[in-house]
C-alpha cells in the first residue's frame, strides 16, 4: 500500500482544465475606448458575446473588435514589484508595493497596411491611395505623434474540453520593440510589446486592468 510519483502529482488535477492553445489576439476601436460607456456591448464587454459569436467564429459582433492577425508566441506577463528598505544596521528592513506591471508581447505576422499601421503608430486617416502617376498603390505616413493611442484588447483560447477562455485588458498601447526580421521562407515578423495599463476611469481598483472570461459550457 502507498503512493507513486504519478499519484502524488496528480492528486486533485481535473485534466478537463488544463489549458491549450493556440491564442489569437482581437482588438477593440481605438474610438470604442474614448467613447467610454462602462461594462456594456459597445464598451468593456460584459461577457463573451459582447465580442465574439460563440456559434460562428467569422461573425464578429459589431462591437469593434476585430481580429489582429496572425501571430506567433502570444504571451502574457503579469508581476508585482517591490521595493526594499535597507539600513546600515539590518541589511533588509522592509519590503514594500510599488507597481503592478502587465504586458503581452508577440510577433505579428500579418503585415497588411492598416495592421502595420495600428502596431507601428501611423497616420490614423490611413492607408490612402497615392497620387503619383505610376502604378495603384497605397501608403500610411508615420513622424512622431504626440498623443498615444489606447484601446482594449482580447486573447481568446480553446482548452482541451472545448471550452473558451478570453483575457481582456481595458487599455493598452501597443508598440514595436524591434524591426522587421526577413525570413529565408518570406515571413515577416514583427517583435511587439503590448502595454497594459490600468483604466482610472474605472471607481473599482481592483477592476481596472484586465478580466478574465471562460464560458459555462464548450463551444466547440
């Protein structure tokens, strides 16, 4: 009589829970985000049909969201830092809160004009034909704006019972953290960093950043 290994390590897992991906990111408007209306369709979704269909996945609801593209390595980080107080008589006093820091970074893959244009801080008027005499083309200007664009974004995933989950963040930036890297097959990527940070439009603190969803039954 006794235990094993295995035992041991999966005394109290629920398999059914355990969480695959892939990911895919959508975005809100950056207008949905100024025109803040709370927790309802159009603005911070109240739950997961205020942004996605969940009986047909192409049908997004009008809401704003829409889907970034395709990329590679979604992930997301979320930690607490802290600051030490420290003296010359006890070399750790006190350990204090500093900030909450929240993050997603990933590499787009789908480099259309107007993504490119959303992922690098171009002209928000573009793309707009060009009106050289050459060959039909379009273009998006980029300088050095003065204003930081936010809005909300949404990671979605299946897990392996087929239930969805989404992690919703109330504001965020996004900006590259590199150049475009060429591949040898004619993939692009582009390294991103999404900034998530906490909406003070929000009177709850503790509901400022994120949420996350999961439904009630599978979808799949």
């Amino acid at each position: 009589m006794g235990i094993s290994a295995t035992d041991l390590l999966m005394a109290g897992v629920d398999a059914d829970q355990f969480l695959v991906g892939p990911a895919v990111i959508l975005l809100q408007d950056a207008a949905n985000y100024t025109a803040e209306s709370g927790d309802a369709a159009d603005g911070y979704p109240r739950d997961l049909d205020d942004i996605i269909s969940l009986t047909d996945a192409t049908a997004m609801t009008a809401n704003g969201w829409y889907y970034f593209g395709y990329t590679e390595n979604v992930a997301m980080a979320r930690n607490r830092t802290v600051v030490q107080h420290d003296s010359d008589q006890e070399a750790r006093v006190k350990t204090v809160h500093d900030v909450w820091e929240n993050s997603i970074t990933v590499s787009a893959l789908e480099t259309t004009l107007a993504k490119t244009r959303d992922f690098l801080g171009g002209k928000t008027t573009d793309p707009i034909a060009t009106t050289g005499a050459g060959a039909a083309s379009e273009q998006v200007s980029f300088g050095n704006p003065l204003t930081i664009v936010n809005r909300r974004t949404a990671i979605l995933w299946i897990d392996d019972s087929g239930y969805l989950w989404a992690v919703v963040h109330r504001k965020v930036d996004i900006r590259p953290t590199g150049g475009p890297t060429f591949t040898r097959t004619g993939r692009v990527e582009w390294p991103l960093e999404f900034s998530c940070k906490p909406d003070t439009r929000v009177a709850d603190v503790n509901d400022r950043v994120m949420r996350i969803y999961k439904t009630d039954a599978a979808v799949t």
